[in-house]
C-alpha cells in the first residue's frame, strides 16, 4: 500500500479521486466562468457541493427562488476556507485565469440529479453587478 497523489492542470472541472461515497476535483478557469462567460446556475438536488479555494481568486454566485423570481447573492471565497453549497441552492463560479479550487461532493453526483437555469441578459447583468 502508498500514498498516491492527483492533479489536473488544464482549464475546467476534471474528478481527480472518486470512491463509493464522494468524489473529489480540482476545478480550474474556464471561459464560461470567467464574469464575461457566465451564463447559467447549477443546482445538486441531492447533495451538497464543497469548494475549497487554493489559489486566485474566485466569487461564488447563488440564487435562492422567491415568489418575484430569483435572488442573486454571492460570497467572495477566502483561500483555505471550506466553501458549502447546500444541495438545490442555484449556484455557480466567477473565476479568474489563475484560479485553482477543489470540489468535493458525493460520488453520485450527476446530470441525472442536477439542473442547469440559463440566465437571460438581465439576470447575467445583476450576477456581474455582484462579481
């Protein structure tokens, strides 16, 4: 038995360690998370979703539904601090090129129990008021 270790330097998400119950990533920049590419909210219907911050600098957008439509928040990740998405809280990241995070949610995580919300012109307006 040893200690193995992971990376992923490219641009995007890629699951670097994934076992029966949770899966780890290194999230990385990529244009559609840079504050020009945003263009959509995520939501995890059955877990929630960990982000570390490790290098850069990275805004975490969300959205919670109210009767008026949706309520922009966000929080501006501090490196080293654990980061918690609750599972259904619309979510997403604004990046910049030199951003480096890590993921962390349950190995069963998918497209099959996931949402995707396309913003329109207005509401990517106010997210990048918020960046």
């Amino acid at each position: 038995m040893s200690i193995t270790d992971f990376e992923f330097t490219g641009e995007g998400m890629q699951r670097v360690y994934e076992n029966e119950k949770w899966t780890v990533g290194i999230k990385n920049w990529k244009p559609a998370n840079d504050i020009t590419g945003i263009d959509c909210l995520e939501r995890h219907n059955k877990t929630d979703e960990l982000f570390v911050l490790t290098e850069g600098a990275c805004t975490l957008i969300y959205a919670n539904e109210t009767d008026n439509g949706l309520e922009f928040s966000s929080v501006q990740m501090e490196p080293g601090k654990v980061f918690n998405i609750p599972a259904t809280l619309w979510h997403n990241t604004i990046t910049q090129k030199d951003t480096k995070m890590i993921l962390i949610e349950d190995s069963n995580t998918s497209m099959e129990n996931s949402d995707i919300f396309n913003l329109n012109e207005k509401q990517i307006a106010a997210i990048r008021s918020l960046a």
